[in-house]
C-alpha cells in the first residue's frame, strides 16, 4: 500500500481530523495522533510506552480501531539491529474519513431540518419536551411530564440554528474537498 504522510499545508484537514478522532476513538486516540504528527508520521508498537507514556495494551488497542478505517497503516521499519512494527498515518484515508463523517453529520441536520419546516411541532411551556403532531394528538395535547397544555412552538430558531450547522459544515466539506 502506498502510504501519502500529512503535509505542512494540511491545517484544516488535520484541525477536523483531530476533533472527529477525539469524538470517535477517545483522548488516548488524540494523544497517539499527535505523537504520530510530531514525530513523522508514525508510532512503532515496540517503544510505544516510552514514547508516548500510553500503556501498550491500551495503545495497541486503540491503534488497532483507528487502522479499521486505515487512517493508519501498518508497517516495519528496519533499524541498525531490529526491526520495529510501526503504524504509519495515511493522509489520503485520514481525508476521505474525515469528509465522510462531515458529510454523515450534515444528513442528519439536513433531515432534521427538513422535519421541522414539514411539521407542525407542540412543545410544553412547563418542561419545554418537544411533540410532534401525531403525538401531541395521543396525549390529548397535554404533556406526559406534569400534564401541561401543550402550545404549538416557534421553531424558527431551531430552524436558523441548524441551517447554520449546515453551512458551517458545507464551508468545511468544501475547504477539505480542495485539499
Ligand atoms: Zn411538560
């Protein structure tokens, strides 16, 4: 496999990068990324522990997850007496996960947005729980929670809220394509 290392240039692509990989494998993935970074692009299992301070069961572990995607890749790396098992970043796997999640994530908001222009949403104006119609209809329009009439809700602000979601996401997915 033919392995393309992060450049310099990459600061967008390795800023997301950085918070999907928190957000998905946990801050030992994060500690291993920018070891990884730092230090040209790789990590070898046999000085894991001293370089990193991380145990290497726990390592191992979570390098194994992040290879699942092939943001890392395996590799051996000869030096003047052994021979160390290292795990390479892949910059262009690391890109393409990256506008995949990004791309996931603005599906959900875009339905989500779509669902609240097409519907008529109640909500409480005790607790603030958000009904749909066909639920509010069940419940005779009063809340579960403490039995409120429910009032039809604004939602406009839910509405701009996720509209800007979306394009902050769109400027990202746009930025990253261009790399
Ligand atoms: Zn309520």
């Amino acid at each position: 496999m033919v392995v393309t290392l992060p450049r310099k240039e990459d600061n967008a692509l390795l800023r997301i990068a950085r918070e999907i990989i928190g957000k998905t494998y946990g801050e030992i993935a994060l500690q291993l990324f920018d070891y990884m970074l730092e230090n040209n692009g790789y990590v070898a299992e046999e000085t894991l522990t001293k370089d990193t301070g991380i145990k290497s069961n726990e390592g191992r572990r979570v390098l194994q997850k992040m290879s699942e995607e092939a943001i890392i890749v395996p590799g051996k790396l000869k030096t003047e007496d052994s021979t160390l098992h290292i795990w390479v970043l892949n910059r262009v796997a690391l890109k393409s996960f990256v506008l995949n999640r990004l791309k996931k994530a603005r599906e959900k908001l875009e339905a989500r947005l779509n669902y609240e222009r097409d519907n008529i949403i109640y909500e409480c104006p005790v607790c603030g729980r958000r009904y749909s119609f066909e639920e509010a209809y069940l419940n005779d329009f009063k809340c579960v929670n403490e039995g409120a009439d429910l009032l039809e809700a604004n939602n406009d602000e839910v509405i701009s809220l996720l509209e800007s979601k979306i394009k902050e996401l769109d400027e990202k997915i746009a930025e990253l394509s261009e790399l």
